[in-house]
C-alpha cells in the first residue's frame, strides 16, 4: 500500500486529494478488444475528502475517488477505470465515470 497525491478530473473544478494505492491481485484475466490477458496486476486507488465553500452559497461537500488499473505481464497498462463521485452539485454531477482500455495490441 502506498500513499499519492491527486486531483480530480471530472468536477467543475479540480480537488486535490490523497489517494491509498493497493495490489489487490496479481493474477487477474482481463478480455478486452485488444485480447485477453492473463496474470494481470490489478491496483485498486481510493480516497475521500470533505471540501468547504465559501461566498454567498457556503456548502461542505463529500468527494470520493475510486479507480482500477490493470497491467499485463511484458505489456503494461491496459486498463483503467476512475470513479469521482460528491454529494455537492456545484461541484458537478453526483457521479461519474471514464474507462480506458486497450483496443489493438501488436507484438
């Protein structure tokens, strides 16, 4: 486990918070367009934090972070999902989420 520093990317606008990075296996089978892969390392990266508004709307509002990557032995990264989530609507919408994944691999 190992602490980072990050910010967000979907809100109206950019939060910082620290994230806990965990390995949570080492050998997860991923299909995607691109294939199959297998013995895969998924890492699972998490973090909360509460953040206060000032001004005319004074608000407290709840952001969470959530996100998978996974890595193919000889290959590297091929997937990745990020959830960010508040409780706040000026911050933006309650909830949303970007999946990247590898799509054509050549050896």
């Amino acid at each position: 486990m190992r602490q980072v520093k990050g910010t967000t990317r979907f809100l109206k606008q950019p939060i910082s918070v620290d994230k806990t990075e965990t390995i949570e296996t080492l050998i997860d089978v991923v299909t995607l367009p691109a294939g199959t892969f297998e013995n895969c390392i998924r890492i699972k990266s998490s973090a909360k934090t509460t953040v206060s508004f000032e001004g005319p709307l004074r608000a407290i509002a709840n952001v969470e972070v959530e996100g998978f990557d996974w890595y193919a032995p000889n290959i590297g990264w091929i997937k990745g999902i990020l959830t960010e989530q508040t409780n706040n609507l000026q911050l933006g919408w309650p909830g949303q989420q970007m999946i990247h994944q590898l799509i054509k691999f050549t050896k």
